[in-house]
C-alpha cells in the first residue's frame, strides 16, 4: 500500500506555492499528482475588462521571466485581428529583446538547476554572469525584469548605433563567461553523474504529451516555433535548431547551453541587418474591427500560444496556453519509478514556472469556475 | 528570512533570489534566507494573494515567532497592483517596497530597514 507524500504548497525545493501529491513505497515513486491553482491570478477573465492599452501591460504580468514572448504574443494577436502594420524595425528589435530574454532565462534555469542538484557554487557563477545580460535589458528598456518593450505596431524604444556596440561588448564577454561555464558544468564528474539518466523522457513519450520547447528538443524532437511558423523577422534570419539525443536533465542541460549560443548568433545578424525607419506605426490604440485570431510565439521555454476573440474596445475572449503547461502534464509519466531525492531535480529540469500555468478555468454551462483539482 | 509567495507572475521571485547572488549579496549584513519559517526574523511577501494560497499561507505565518518584520515587496503585496480585482487586499505589513518588480537596490533598501527594525526590539 503506498504511502503519501506531500510536496508543497509551501517547500524549501520549490520557490512558488504549488504542490505536488507523491505516491510513494519506501523510496520508490509510484505516482504523481500535480495541484495547481495557488498561483491563480485570472489574467483571462481580467483581459475581458481592460482596454487593449491596458491589456498590454496586464500580457506582460502572466510571468515575470517570459515577459517579453507573452506580451508580444500579445500585440501579436491584436496586430492580426485589427490589420495593423508592424514596423520593420520594431520586428527586429523585437527578435533581439526576445533572445536577450531567452539568454537570461537560460541562465536562470542553469542556476537553478545547479543548486537543485546541490552546486552551489555554480548557481552563484551563473547568476553573477546573468547580470551582463541584465544590464544589457536595462539599458535597452529602462527595466530589468518587465521590459514593457511592445506596443501595437512595433516598440518602444529604439537601439541606437552606440548601444548596439555596447550591447556587443557585453554579448562577447558573456560568450566567453558561458564557454567557461559550460566546461565547469560538463566536466565536473559528480555534477554529470548526478543529472545522467534522471527524469529522462522519451521521443514518442515527448510527442504523445506534447512536449515544447527545450524539453522536447532534448527528447530528439525537432520543434521551433521559430523554424516552424517564422513570426516577426525570424524568417531572415539563419540559425540552427539545436536537438539532443537523449531526453535526460543532463542532454535539457546541453541544449539549453547551446541555445545560449545559437541566440547570441542571432542578435549580432539582427544588430548586422536592421533596416532603417521608424519603430512603430501608430501611436495609440483605442478601437479595432474586431476578429479572431490566434499566434505563437517561441518562449524561452517552448511555444506560447494565445488565442483572441476581440471586440472593438477590448477583447472578447482570450486564451493562453504557456509552454509549461504543456511540458509539466509529462511529469507523473518521468518521475514513475525515481527516488524521492530526485523530484526537486527533475521538477527544476523541466523548467517550471508556475506564475505562467495557473490561469486554468472552466466553463461550464455559461458559469464560469476555477477548476479544484482536490 | 523567509520568503512567502501569495501567488504571483514570478518577476519578484527571481528578483528576491537576485538578492542572494554575487552582485547584491544581501549576505553582507547578515541576512540569510531560512528554509524553515520557525528560523525567520523576516518575512518577504510577495504576490497579490490568491485564495488559495492565502488559506494555507496562514499556516506558514503562524509558525513565525511572534515579533516578526513583514516587508512586502512589489506592487501585488503591496496593494494588490494590476490583479487588484477579484483578489483579498493583501496582507499588513511593516516596510513596503513598491515597484513592479522593484528594482534589487530597493528590497535591499527595505531589508536594512527591517535589519534596523529588528535590532531595536532587542
């Protein structure tokens, strides 16, 4: 008879209240269930009541670490239902602010990583290192964490000739910051030792779950949101989609680190090639025809999708569907037959973000509810 | 120190994590955050409180001694910021720190204050 063991809402291993029902016999695991709901904020019902304007900054708050991909999957949206032009510049721009984020967010989950498997030393040097791109986002947008860097047709603000150059100076000593700790993660034989082989995931596992992002790249699964469904200047641009081989922490380890490269890549094109002329195309947004639409966007952590029925002055509808949503659904299938010491590893592996998936709600016969998984 | 989270988008998370890193070290005035509420002086809130886990963050509260220094950081903790509809107004608390999410230099300005605070009680 399996006995329970609870992990959360409130656990040391885990940084946001979320909590986890764990089956287990003696130290084995034999089940999972995952509670969600305590980071419930109703971003969705809230969307319906604020002007577009309004709305936009509200997209921004449904995660503090993807800010950038749900906001512009927000504009994204609008521009689509309301057959707004989007400034040429504003699309490079936004590539750009979009790597630096994934860079950042990399590294944070690197981090975080290392301290989950009990390196301390480094998720200090990883998140020292983090700070060259931090400030580089500073510099840009004014802000640290939300950028607050879109608006319908474009940006905000612009990258000028000098800043681009500072940018480059920062981007190339992080570059070789990241060599540098990519040789202490991958040569340390304790650390490797620790993450091979745990929380590992197949690829027709990864596929029959719909898996996104790193997770399933790792996996052996060839998905891009960016390759896939080019959005914004994407499809000028030439980069490589990076894919593991096997699905472990250590192969989601590598892929990410690899991906830290593959961007830098990206903003030097983006720096390289930006086209001249102005950054957005309008200046307010008050009123569209209305519509539908849908659009995603490559999050750091795999495809963010939003779906929008609009109305003239606000949206109708909205609907989001974050990347860790679809690639937590995968972990009472990974963590079946662990040890209890590994589920703070493989929970960190899988990159949760737990402000991005608490927005479930249910409709049911014209009331609307938050779904209680108790 | 311990950190509460009430339910948030996890900008102030990360922020608050920042705090332990090499470039803010909040470490050098002998603060340290504590896995266990039992341990803490200070607690750091965060997050607009959602129902549910403003049921079960009592609980974690009450286990706090007794004289203890509540900062809250950020918009939502503070007043609720742009979740303030449908949502409790968030707890008391001794120092706010406002921003969305407030700049590191900041919570660090509110955890010397409540570094102060807690060494005129004894």
């Amino acid at each position: 008879m399996p006995s329970i063991l609870p992990i959360g809402p409130y656990h040391p291993a885990i940084h946001e209240p979320e909590y986890f029902k764990v089956w287990v016999e003696g130290e084995k695991i034999v089940g999972v269930d995952i509670n969600v709901g305590y980071n419930y904020r109703g971003v969705e019902k809230l969307m319906t009541t604020m002007e577009w304007q309004r709305c936009l900054y509200l997209a921004e708050r449904v995660c503090g670490i993807c800010s950038h991909a749900h906001s512009s999957c927000f504009a994204q949206n609008v521009e689509r239902a309301g057959g707004i032009g989007v400034a040429e510049r504003g699309k490079y721009i936004r590539v750009i602010m979009a790597e630096l984020e994934r860079l950042h967010s990399h590294l944070l989950w690197f981090g975080i990583l290392a301290e989950s498997a009990g390196f301390e030393t480094l998720f200090m040097l990883s998140w020292k290192d983090r700070e060259l791109i931090m400030d580089v986002l500073e510099m840009i947008s004014g802000n640290r964490v939300h950028y607050a860097m879109n608006a319908f047709g474009g940006v905000r603000r612009d990258i000028n000739r000098s800043m681009g150059e500072r940018m480059l100076n920062k981007l190339h000593k992080f570059e070789g910051r990241m060599e540098k700790l990519k040789d202490i993660a991958l040569s340390d034989e304790p650390f490797v030792t620790r993450l091979k082989g745990v929380g590992l995931l197949n690829p027709w596992h990864a596929e029959e779950y719909g898996v996104v992002g790193p997770v399933a790249r790792a996996a052996g699964l060839k998905v891009d949101t960016r390759r896939d469904m080019p959005y914004f200047a994407y499809g000028d641009l030439d980069f490589r989609v990076i894919v593991g081989k096997r699905g472990d922490a250590l192969e989601r380890l590598k892929v990410r680190i690899d991906e830290t490269f593959e961007s830098i890549r990206i903003i030097e094109q983006c720096l390289g090639g930006m086209p001249d002329g102005p950054i957005r195309t309008r200046k307010m947004l008050v009123k569209i025809k209305g519509g539908e639409s849908a659009s995603s966007v490559e999050a750091p952590r795999g495809e963010n999708f939003h779906f929008l029925v609009a109305g003239e002055t606000k949206p109708k509808y909205y609907h989001i569907r974050t990347p860790t949503f679809a690639n937590f659904i995968v972990l009472p299938k990974i963590l079946e037959s662990h040890q209890i010491a590994d589920v703070p590893l493989v929970i960190t592996s899988l990159d949760p973000c737990f402000g991005c998936f608490d927005r479930l709600t249910v409709v049911e016969d014209g009331e609307e509810r938050v779904v209680d998984f108790e | 120190m311990f950190h509460l989270s009430l339910g948030t988008c996890n900008g102030c998370e990360i922020e608050v994590l920042t705090l332990m890193t090499p470039r803010f070290d909040a470490e050098r005035w002998g603060v340290r955050f504590v896995k266990s509420p039992r341990h803490a002086d200070v607690v750091l809130l965060t997050g607009c409180g959602t129902e549910r886990a403003l049921k079960r963050s009592k609980r974690v509260l009450d286990q706090i001694p007794e004289d203890k220094v509540v900062v809250a950081v950020g918009a939502c903790a503070c007043s609720g910021g742009i979740f303030k509809q449908g949502h409790k107004p968030p707890l008391k608390a001794d120092i706010y720190v406002a921003g969305c999410p407030p700049k590191p230099e900041a919570m660090l300005e509110g955890i010397m204050e409540a570094v102060r605070k807690c060494c005129s009680k004894d």
